[in-house]
C-alpha cells in the first residue's frame, strides 16, 4: 500500500477515493460527463472538441454535453461507441485497479475504444505496455467501482 501511495504522489494524484461511492461515469460535481466534451468528436474531428449545454442527453447517470445536434444523435443510437472506456475514469488507474477521473484533454482510441488517462505521465505509463493494460484494465472493470465504494 505504501508502493501505490508513493507512486500517486509522483503522478500528482491527489486523495484517490473519499468515501463517498464512485458513480459509473466520471462526471464533475455537476453530474457533466468528460468534463462536458463531445465524446462522438474523438471519432469524427479527432480531436476533443467542447460539448455545449445546448446539446445535452443523460445516459448512465451523467449528462453529456455534444458540439451539435448530429453529434447527440449519433451518441444516442450506440452509446457504447463513443462513452469512453471504463467509464471515462482513467485508463492507466483502472489498470491498476484504483480510480482516479480522467482528463478529457489526454486520451487515445485504441481498436475503436476511446481511453481517458489522468495526465500525461499516466497516459505514458499506460502506453509502455498498452496491449496489457487493455486487458487488466478489463479484468478490474466494474470490479474497481466496489473496491472504491467499500473504503
């Protein structure tokens, strides 16, 4: 435990869980999913592109925010395209089997998935063995939400 407490202080990471339970997306203390940016733009403009409260749709117990219209649509026929993995937490983290949120503005699509990292060392740390953290970050996921409602 005192290996994982010194490693997320080296991240800058700051108190992992509080007590309170971890929702299934990560969302601001507004209930805004991936800090309000368009998760269909990844895909489209490949790039993050600001979402706007004009073009909102709850889903999974967040409410996310699109550039337009078209985009809201296309999140609405096939959420499970667009959401980021692991719930927009951070990839490198769940791989690890804790959470921390991850950063909008740090992300990847691998093999049509978007990920989200903490920062940028997370996401460095993540890429150093992608294929691997793909799968335990698979193996943890949704186990890890549990793990941090119990503490």
């Amino acid at each position: 435990m005192r290996c994982l407490f010194a490693l997320l202080v080296a991240l800058g990471v700051p108190a992992l869980v509080s007590a309170s339970p971890a929702p299934s997306v990560s969302a601001t203390e507004q209930g805004i999913a991936i800090g309000g940016y368009d998760p269909v733009a990844y895909f489209t403009a490949g790039r993050p592109v600001a979402g706007s409260a004009s073009f909102e749709l709850r889903w999974n117990g967040a409410t996310w925010r699109f550039a337009s219209a078209e985009s809201r649509a296309r999140f609405e026929a096939n959420p499970a395209a667009y959401a980021p993995a692991f719930g927009g937490y951070c990839a490198w983290a769940i791989s690890q089997n804790y959470i921390v949120p991850g950063d909008p503005l740090v992300w990847r699509i691998v093999d049509g998935r978007l990920y989200l990292n903490f920062n940028q060392r997370a996401k460095v740390l993540w890429e150093a063995d992608l294929a691997g953290a793909i799968v335990r970050g698979n193996r943890n996921w949704p186990a890890v939400l549990e793990t941090a409602e119990n503490r």
